[in-house]
C-alpha cells in the first residue's frame, strides 16, 4: 500500500510551523530557539503527537520531548519501555578485599599515598616486611617541587 501524503494537522499547527520558519530565517546567529515557540510546539505536540509535530516542524525528537517533560515538571529519565534492570542505578557498595586474594598468595604490605595541593602524587606500594626510609622519600618527593 502506497501512502499519499502526510496527515492532515490542523491549521494551528501550520501556524506555529510557520513562526519558526520565521524567526530561523530572521536570526543573525544560531542559537536556542525561543522558549515561547518551544512552548507552543509542546502544547501541539501533548495534543497529536510527537513525532508528527517533530517532522512537520523540523525540530528535534530529544529536544521537543524535554521540553514537553519540562512543562509537565518531569524530569528527562529512560522511557519506561526501554528501561531494563541494567538501565537501573545502583547502591554504591564497598568491598574490602585482602591482599592475598588480589595477589595470588603474595604477602601485601603497607601503601601510602600521598598529594600535594598542587596536584602532583605518590603511591608506594610496600612489600610486607620491608624495611624503607620513608621519611627521606617524603623529603625527596616534597623537596623535588621547587
């Protein structure tokens, strides 16, 4: 089957369209469209559809459907049919696990870690039961910024 043509909009929506065509050949340099037409798009747009008034239009899926969440007082999310458990956000956890089950039986030892205001860092990482001046590496690695 063959389709003829769009469907037909009301009037008020040629209007509208015809606004915006408007003011995108009045505008002296890109930028947002003006928050009255996004408006007026929206209110078309709750009453015959998205996609239809994005189309006949010329404006942006994404942008038109956040503006229309906006107006409702939603805030952008993942639709819902789209939304998987994955899609979902996590608790944050904390998992503290020994040095032996990360090292393969090696024995870990201390770490110090160590930054500077201005950014520059230090990670030792010590094997267990070394014996290291760690006050003269500190005095070289802060003396070392100047």
């Amino acid at each position: 089957m063959v389709r003829s043509g769009r469907a037909s909009l009301p009037v008020e929506v040629e209007e509208v369209r015809a606004r915006i065509e408007r003011w995108r050949q009045q505008r002296k340099c890109l930028g947002p469209m003006p928050e009255k037409l996004w408006a007026e798009a929206a209110e078309l747009a709750s009453r015959f559809g998205i996609n239809p008034i994005c189309h006949h239009m010329g404006l942006s899926y994404a942008a038109l459907k956040t503006c229309m969440g906006k107006r409702h007082g939603l805030k952008p999310s993942v639709s819902k049919q789209h939304e998987t458990p994955q899609s979902k956000p996590m608790a944050p956890t904390f998992v503290e696990l020994g040095g032996d089950s990360l090292l393969g039986g090696i024995q870990a030892g201390p770490v110090l870690e160590v930054s500077t205001p201005d950014g520059m860092r230090i990670v030792l990482r010590l094997p267990s039961g070394s014996s290291v001046d760690l006050a003269s590496l500190m005095t070289a690695f802060l003396g070392c910024r100047g």
